[in-house]
C-alpha cells in the first residue's frame, strides 16, 4: 500500500470514529479508487473534482428557486435589508477566500491534510459542521499572507 493510500485510510479512519460522514465518504471512496481504478481516471478526478464539486454545490444552493421555495419576492425583500447586505458582503468575501483556498491547494497541497485534521476535530469535540476545505483553504492563505509565510 502507498503512503498516499495509508493517508487515506487514516484519514477515512478519522472520519469515520468523529462522525463525519462526509470525510469519511469522500476519502473512503478515493482510497477504494486509488486501489481498483485505472490511473488515468484518478487523472480525469484530479483535473475536474474541483470544478465538478463546486458545480454540485451550486445545484444544491439554487434549488430553491427551482422547487418555487424561493421567487422574486423573497429575492428583493432579503436582497434589500440589511441582513441581506450582509450576507452579499460574507458571500463576497467567502468566494474570495475560496479562491485563494484553490491557489493555495494547488502550490502546497499538503495543507489539505491539516484542514481535515481541524475539520475532524471541530466536528468531534465542538460539535461543529464540515463547511468546505475550500474556504478553509482561504482563510489558511489569509492567515498566511497576514503572519507572512
């Protein structure tokens, strides 16, 4: 078995003993990709994953409009207050950090580690919720930025 491999055992482990299905899942399935699958489509996984995940959790977030939950006029009220001026300003500074998030998983992969690490233990012991090792990501590369790494 390869390191990476045994990374993602420990980590499925991991997810697995705190609860968190979602880590647990995803790096359940990779490893059982990693061992069975053909290299060329853990090529095509690592150069679309991304986009595909991010497109996914875009679906999830517009069905509302789609299901009749959320219109025009529920649009304009939110949109127009200032708990919906906020939300803009946290929506906007959350897709920047993402995006840093990417740039930084791109230069120094070895961050995602961590991030499951403190997502793990967020869940486990804070009774938190995974939310998204990209935004993570950009706070890390603000963090970094801030503290000059």
């Amino acid at each position: 078995m390869s390191d990476g491999a045994v990374v993602l055992f420990v980590v499925t482990l991991a997810g697995i003993i705190a609860g968190n299905e979602l880590i647990a899942i995803a790096s359940g399935g990779i490893l059982i990709l990693s061992l069975v699958a053909p290299p060329m489509a853990l090529d095509v996984l690592d150069r679309f994953g991304v986009p595909l995940g991010v497109i996914f959790l875009t679906v999830g977030l517009l069905l509302p409009f789609a299901t009749g939950k959320l219109g025009f006029p529920a649009l304009a009220q939110t949109l127009l207050s200032p708990t919906g001026v906020v939300s803009i300003i946290v929506g906007v500074l959350s897709s920047y950090l993402a995006a840093d998030g990417i740039k930084l998983l791109v230069v120094h992969p070895e961050v995602m580690v961590g991030l499951v690490i403190g997502s793990i233990i967020g869940v486990s012991l804070f009774g938190g919720i995974p939310v998204g090792p990209l935004v993570a990501a950009g706070l890390s590369a603000a963090l970094f930025r801030l503290l000059r790494f």
